[in-house]
C-alpha cells in the first residue's frame, strides 16, 4: 500500500516538476556543449546526428565523440558524455545494467523498434541443407559446417564474447551438433560471412536485426523453439525434458536510450526531449538506407532524414 | 607448492653452476615429477578453485573506492585527476582550434586546407629540400583529395601534442635512469609493463579517471609510445665512446655541459631511433584512441571495417601511415639539417623566404576561403576515391586465393597449430615453472629466479593457467616466426643500402598502417582461427626484429670490419664471427621487442577471436571489471617481463663467453 502511495506521490511531484521546468526553463540551460556517443555501426551514426540535429534547433551547443559500446556507459555513468541513442539488448545488456546499478545512467526509454539477433543462414545454404529454417533441420547437416577445428562437430560463428551471450550452452541444453566458436567483433563476423558468400560456402552466424546485413545479402533466421520464461526455469519445458534455456531468443529485444542521471538538473528541457525521442524500425532502416544504399555521409543522411519525417521530429521537441 | 621449494633449496645444495650433462639430468627430473604430480594430485594441471585467490575483486573494487571515496588531503582523487586533465586538454585545445574548430570569438574559421598543405611543404623544403617538399606536399594533397581532411586534421591535433610530450618525458626518464642505479631498478619493469600491458586493459580504468576523450587518448599513447624513447636514450648514452666523454671532462665541461653538449649529441643515432619510434606508435595508436573517445581518422576507419567498406578503410590507413611517415621524415630531417655557412652572406629574403610565402599563403588562403568553399575543405563531389574498386579487389583475390591458401591453412591448423596448443594446455604447471626457473637461475641467478618465479606464481594462484598459456603458445610461435624472417632481412638490409631504404618504409607502413584493417582480408582467407590470429601478429611484431638487426649491424665500427677483413676473414666469416656476435645486444633488444609487440598485439588477435587473455582483457571492458582486465594485462606483461630477462641473462652470458667486457 505505501509503496503504491509512495509511487504515486512520487509521479504527482515529477509531473508538477516536469511541467514545471518546461514551463521556467529556457532552453538552453548552459552553454556547455551536450555530449552524444557515437559508435561505428550505421544506423547509430545517423541517430545520433538526427538527435544532435534537434537539440541544436533548441539552441543547444552538441559535440559527438566517439566510444566503444561497452566502454561507453562508464563515460556516460560518470557524466564525461550524456546521450545515447541506440543500446542493444543483444550486445550491450550486461554493461547498460551495471551502468544504472552503479547510480550514475539512466534508462532514457525504449524505442518503438524491437530488435532481434539469431543465428542466421544465407540462403544458398537451403539448396545443400534443405531444412536448415528449422534447428532441427540444420543440425541434421552439421557436418555441412565442420572445419579441421571443430570437425566433426559443426561450426557455428557466435557473436563476441563481451556480449554476453552464451550459445555454447544452448547448444548443449538442445544437444546440437554444433560448436560455437566467438569472434573479437561485429567487423570479423561480416568477413566471415562475406568470404563463404563469394564462394557459396555453407555458413550459419550470428546476425541481428535492424542492421545492413539485410540490405546487402540475402538470407534468414533459423527458427529455434519461442522462448517463454518457463524454458529458462522448468526443465521439462522443450524439445529437451532434461535441460533449461533449450530455445531460441526473444523476437521483441529492447531498443533503449541511456542518459547521464545529471541531465535531467543541467538541461531539463533538452532531457525532455530525448525522453520522447522514438524511433521504430522502419524509419531506422530508412535512415540507415541513406547511408548504406544511397552512399550518403551520417550526417547528410541525419538532414535528409529531419525532412522527411517533420512531424515526428516536431512532436519530439514540443 | 612443491617445485618452488623444489627450486629454491637448489640454490642452496646445488653448486654454483651447472655443468651441461647436471642439467640436463636436472631438467630432466623436474619435467619427471611435475608429470607424475599431474597424475596423482589434478590441480597440477588445473589451480584448484577453492585456492583461488580473488585479487580479481580486490582491485576493482580498490580502483571503484579510488573513484569515488578516495581523498587526499581533503581533495576527492578524481577531482584531482579531473584537473590534470583539463590541463593536459589545454593544448590539444589549441590544436584543434587551429585545425579543424576555427576560432569562434574571432570570427575565424580553421586553417585551411590550402595553407596547411604549402606550410607543410614548405617547412619540407626548408628542413630536407626539394624531395621532402613533395613527399609532404603530395601527402597533403591525398589527405585532401580523397576526403579525409578533417578527419585527419582530428587525429593531427592529438598527435601533434602525443610526439613532443612523449618525446620528452621519454628523454628525462631515459637521463634519470643512466644517472641513477635506483631508478634504473625501478624504471626498466615500468618501462616492460607499459610496452606490453594491452591497451585495452588500462584504457576504462583511465577512462573514469581522466574523462573519456582526447585525453584519455592523449595519456593511453603517451603510455606506449614514451618507452622506445627512454630506451633509446639509455642505449645511447650508455653507449658514448669514454674517450669522447673523457675529451668533455679535460676541456673542462661541468657535468651539464658533458651531458647536454657532449654525449646527447653523440648518441644522436639512437637517440633519433628512439624518436622515430615514438612517432611510429603515436600513430599506430590512432586506431586504439578512437576506442577511448578520440574523434578523426581511427574512429572512422573502424565504422568503415564495420560496414565491410575495406577499400575504404584502406583509404583512411593509407592517410594514417602518410602523417606518420611525413612527420618521421621532417624531424630526422630537423636533426639532420646541415647548418647553411653562407647564411650571413644571403639577403634577409633570401634567408626567411619560406616563413614570408606562408604568411602570404595563409592570409590569402583565409581571404579566399571567405568566396570560394573548396579553399577551406573540398566537398565531397570533388573528390575522389578508390573504395569500391579496391573492395571487389579484394573479394576478387579472395575468392581465386582460398582453394589454394585454405589447404595450407588446413595443414598448418591440424599438424603444427593444434599439436603445439594442446601440447601447452597439457602441460601441468609445476613442468613449466621448474624448466622456467631452472634456466633463470642458471642465467641469472637468485634476482631472475625470484622474479620469474614471483610473476609465475601470480597467474597461477589467481587462476588464470591455461588463459595464460593460451597466450604463450600463441606469441611463442609467432615470435618464432618472426625472428626467423626478421633477422634475416635486417642482415640483408645491412649488406645493401639500396634494400635497406625500401626494408625501412615497409616497416614504417607496417607499424603505422593500422593492423585491423589487414585483419579483416585474413579472415575472409583463414577464417577465424588459430591460423589467423599468428597471421596477424606477424607483420607488426617482425619489425623490431628487421630494425635492431640492421640498426646493429651497421652501428659497427669500420675499423673492426677492416681488422677482420685484414685478417683473411671471408665476408660471411666477417659476419658470423665478428658483426654478429658484436651487434647480439641490439639484436636481443630487437628480439625482446618483438617479443612485446607480439604480446601487445594478443589484444587485436582478440578481435578476430580467441580465447586467451587477450581476449580476457576486452571482455572485461563490458562488464566494467577493473582487475579482471588489469590482471590479465598485467599477466601479458608478466610474460614479457619473463621472457626478457631470460633473453638478457643469456645474452650477457653469451657476451662473457664471447670475451666482451660489459
């Protein structure tokens, strides 16, 4: 009962501040540049001009720098950067939480966009190995990917390690023929799959969704068992009676917003608006199309991206 | 633990050295017993979990209290960090002003591009003539034309203040430790952590101290570029002829005078080597500092190798390699310089002609950039690059290599690679630190020993064995690899000048050219694997060994050469029995660096993906597990540490056989 009461006193006085602050404060606050994380992959580049974009209408001073997407949260816990746009449930979970346990990040919000990573096949792979879509299918010509380190098991190219996902330990719970083997890095996973597309060569990865592997090769998500949180808990759940976590990843992964927790005191009205920033799937693949298609530079593509969706940039700054 | 105590009473029982057949029984009995321990007692192979010793909590939560709670005398530790590093932000400020953010008050914009580029080559014509004028002018105009101008002017405003700082702390440290035996004993294992401890493990921790950006970039290049620096200018005063310094001291020079007019200049040489280091690994480091928050070139290289835009990246390392190399060729060239005797029978013109075109340029430069927008930065459509070409390039050779390379591959993977990993991840630990220490005492007695065994034991009691042997392995035939083509090429590079000059810009480009991009083609060839990941090490970590051999070989003095050829020696007896064992200490420092590089480089091969302490290190990162990374850094260096002195003992012992007096 008094947490409810405590809750929702706590809402009532963050809404009369919130309004308050729209209503005294005139942005910008300070002249002190706000700071945006930028890392190397496209769509994020294009996001955070678009955001830098709209703080400047405001009048804001916006420098980007640069940062690994791990290494990035310390900066932004310890308030020396205050803004990104794009972190990933897949890769960036384990360092975002940790982040806002420390007190120091804010969770900002969650993107209308879902994300979702998964082992993926070219789609050549289906003339050699017909029932590959399936995991039961694509275990049957595990040796299809064996090479002279994993042989006879097959070889499956697993996301870095730093991501903190553990795929040898569903392909144990699901007793597949498979051995994953983890790349250092996004780049080295693209090689990989670059190289065995020139020459048809049997393939199965670690591919995520939105990202420009879609635009550039042809290919699909092997399906794995809907994960229900009783495959994690109840080992009679799934294909395997004896094992937990015998099933595949989430459809719907979070696409989130992390902010310095001073933001909110330094800037009041610019943490308004990246609290409403939003973007859906869509229109972050648009944007990185611009760039990955088009041959657009980041920021180019940020201009273009502001003209054409207007309206929801304006209802973002309003 | 048995076999320290196994290696600790020898010292007592044993005599004070070895003969061969002693040792030989001695290894024997102590690879022996460390097997047959491994039989009876499983945490021979496998540090038992429960003995664990958790220093991997200890320092992080040590680094966390440091950050937040830590005072002193009433001044937060971070806030003091915080203030050394806004001044050390202070003049990298100035560079970026100058470069790429114009000053704003002023109304002024960055130089632009147009005056930079003739300023360069004008201070190349001023500095080295005609050739060096064009080497800078023609670079410029690559950074300009294929539109990597701003980016580059981005990492100009780091380097430009990493070179000078690195250049002279190196210098002061290098001074101090000839001067002092006591620092001398604590600086030379700073000097090894700082070379080989990986980027990657120092680089958060330094993040929440400094503030991530440029001068978080600034402080992780200073940290790896200043040593070669201050190694050099040990090497190099130690090395100055006592009868030049002896000439300093009968003209009657105080001792400032000795050091700064006498044996500096004559140790200039190595001095200059250890200069065109530090601007080599500046550079190299451009790619790293991006990670750490450092805008420009490397930031942009690594979203390119993202996108799979490898001619593009290539584009952008060639811009990284070109800054090093015109900035390598116009310092030798600064110390190199001929003084101009006719300088007082020139008019004023005549002498000061280069500063007044640059005045002339940069103000009409600035007055045209206000019309014409190409005066200040090209656009894009203006200019040109080879990106995609170079790109289906590759994919081309790629696809016509791998039916050929892959078998190779194959073949090396299966019957070389595997036998020699599985071979170390077998190896029970008491073998490997018995054998180890064993050679450290009969090389070195008592202080190597001890500190072998010391280094060993920390990876061993904190449970990180077979991480660290996974990295032993890997730089073990690496290393190999690399002396085997290194030493060789610098010995031919000694016999032909004409070699020499094209060996010595392959290495330039070899340690500047950023290794990730050449990591991404052997991947699509190898795949990630073993293969790779010793493919990787190779280019970067071969070069110490090519410059050392040939900076030793040629530092020979003629006159020995003569005396040799005086005596009837042939030209190869001349070079086995007389410039190579003469030039061994070089050659072992050049060894003992390509040992550090190869260790240093684990943390790229960490990127392909392996699974040893480099990769230990960068996983580190995303969980913000301070001592887990700085543990494994630390341990990589502990491996180098191990390594060199072994190499150091046995090459002084070489040398007192040889007959050299130390």
């Amino acid at each position: 009962m008094t947490i409810t009461k405590l809750m929702a006193t706590s809402a009532i006085v963050g809404a009369s501040m919130l309004t308050a602050s729209f209503a005294y404060a005139e942005a910008p606050e300070s002249d002190d540049p706000i700071i945006i994380v930028q890392n190397n992959w496209t769509s994020q580049l294009v996001l955070s001009h678009v955001v830098g974009k709209v703080l400047e209408a405001k009048g804001y001073t916006v420098e980007f720098a640069p940062s690994d997407s791990q290494l990035q949260f310390a900066s932004i816990a310890s308030g020396d950067m205050h803004f990104q746009v794009e972190a990933w449930e897949g890769s960036m979970k384990s360092a975002f939480e940790k982040a806002v346990a420390d007190d120091g990040m804010v969770d900002a919000g969650s993107h209308s966009a879902v994300t979702r990573e998964e082992w993926w096949i070219p789609d050549y792979v289906l003339e050699t190995c017909p029932g590959a879509e399936e995991w039961e299918g694509l275990n049957k010509c595990a040796d299809q990917f064996a090479t002279a380190e994993t042989a006879p098991k097959g070889r499956f190219v697993g996301p870095p390690a730093d991501w903190g996902k553990n795929y040898a330990d569903r392909v144990n719970a699901l007793e597949m023929n498979f051995q994953a083997i983890n790349v250092g890095q996004a780049a080295t996973l693209w090689a990989e799959l670059q190289s065995a597309y020139d020459q048809k060569k049997p393939i199965v990865l670690f591919n995520w969704t939105p990202n420009f592997i879609e635009s550039k090769f042809k290919g699909r998500f092997v399906n794995f068992p809907e994960p229900e949180p009783a495959c994690f808990e109840d080992a009679s759940w799934g294909p395997n009676p004896n094992a937990t976590g015998d099933c595949g990843a989430t459809h719907g992964g979070w696409l989130k917003k992390a902010a310095w927790k001073g933001l909110a005191d330094k800037y009041p009205v610019a943490w308004g608006v990246m609290q409403k920033i939003d973007f859906s799937n869509a229109q972050i693949a648009a944007a990185a199309l611009l760039v990955d298609v088009d041959g657009m530079e980041a920021e180019e593509a940020a201009d273009k991206w502001i003209a054409d969706n207007a309206d929801v940039v304006a209802s973002w700054s309003n | 633990m048995t076999d320290q105590a196994g290696g600790s009473t020898s010292t007592n029982f044993l005599p004070d050295s070895l003969k061969g057949h002693e040792a030989k029984v001695a290894y024997v009995a102590i690879i022996t017993l460390g097997v047959l321990l491994s039989f009876v007692w499983s945490g021979a192979t496998r540090w038992p979990q429960e003995w664990v010793l958790p220093l991997e909590g200890w320092i992080t939560d040590g680094i966390n209290w440091l950050k937040r709670e830590a005072h002193i005398f009433g001044v937060q530790v971070k806030d003091i960090t915080r203030a050394i590093g806004a001044t050390l932000k202070l003049p990298i400020k100035w560079a970026e002003y100058l470069l790429f953010r114009g000053m704003k008050p002023l109304g002024l914009g960055p130089l632009p591009w147009v005056a930079v580029t003739a300023g360069v080559a004008l201070l190349g014509h001023w500095i080295g003539g005609i050739r060096l004028a064009m080497l800078c002018l023609l670079s410029f105009l690559y950074l300009s034309f294929f539109h990597l101008w701003k980016d580059s002017m981005q990492t100009m405003a780091v380097v430009l203040v990493a070179v000078p700082l690195a250049a002279l702390i190196g210098l002061g440290l290098g001074i101090w430790v000839t001067r002092s035996k006591r620092a001398a004993k604590i600086i030379s294992p700073i000097f090894d952590l700082m070379q080989a401890t990986p980027h990657m493990a120092y680089l958060a921790p330094v993040a929440a101290f400094f503030a991530a950006g440029p001068v978080t970039a600034l402080i992780a290049t200073v940290v790896f570029a200043m040593p070669p620096m201050a190694r050099c200018t040990i090497l190099g005063l130690q090395t100055v002829p006592s009868d030049i310094l002896e000439s300093g001291k009968m003209s009657g020079c105080t001792q400032r005078q000795l050091l700064w007019k006498v044996a500096l200049p004559s140790a200039k040489r190595t001095l200059m080597l250890g200069l065109n280091q530090v601007v080599m690994q500046t550079l190299a480091m451009v790619v790293i500092a991006s990670i750490a928050g450092q805008p420009g070139l490397g930031h942009k290289l690594l979203y390119s190798l993202q996108q799979l835009r490898i001619g593009l990246a290539i584009e952008q390392g060639i811009a990284i390699t070109l800054l090093a190399i015109v900035l390598d060729r116009l310092t030798q060239g600064f110390a190199y310089r001929e003084v101009d005797h006719f300088a007082a029978t020139k008019s004023f013109l005549q002498r000061n002609w280069h500063w007044i075109a640059f005045i002339a340029i940069l103000i009409v430069s600035y007055v045209a950039a206000e019309y014409f927008r190409e005066v200040k930065i090209l656009a894009r459509k203006q200019t040109f690059s080879f990106a995609r070409e170079m790109n289906d390039g590759i994919r081309e050779f790629n696809k016509i290599a791998y039916p050929f390379l892959n078998p190779f591959k194959e073949w090396m993977t299966t019957y070389v690679l595997l036998n020699i990993r599985d071979f170390f991840l077998w190896l029970p630990w008491p073998v490997f630190v018995g054998t180890v220490a064993l050679a450290a005492w009969r090389l070195g007695k008592a202080p190597v020993l001890w500190l072998c065994l010391a280094l060993m034991a920390s990876f061993i009691v904190t449970g990180f064995w077979v991480e660290t042997m996974q990295t032993t392995y890997l730089v073990l035939i690496s290393g190999i690899f690399c002396v085997l083509i290194g030493v060789p090429i610098g010995i031919w590079c000694s016999r032909s000048e004409r070699v020499a000059n094209i060996t010595m810009s392959v290495c330039d480009t070899l340690q500047t050219f950023p290794s990730f991009i050449y990591l991404i083609p052997a991947i699509m060839l190898f795949n990630v694997s073993i293969f790779s990941n010793v493919i990787a090490i190779i280019p970067y970590a071969t070069v110490p060994a090519i410059r050392y051999t040939y900076l030793g070989l040629k530092g020979i003095s003629p006159v020995t050469i003569e005396a040799a050829k005086m005596n009837g020696a042939t030209p190869s007896q001349s070079l086995w029995k007389v410039e190579l064992p003469i030039a061994v200490p070089e050659i072992m420092l050049g060894i003992n660096q390509t040992i550090m590089m190869a260790l240093a480089m684990t943390a790229i091969t960490a990127l392909i993906g392996s699974t040893d302490l480099g990769q230990e290190v960068v996983r580190a990162i995303s969980t913000q597990n301070y001592g887990r990374g700085i543990l494994c850094g630390f341990f990589i260096a502990a491996l180098g540490i191990i390594a060199d002195r072994l190499i150091q003992a046995w090459a002084s012992e070489r040398k007192k056989q040889l007959g050299f007096n130390e």
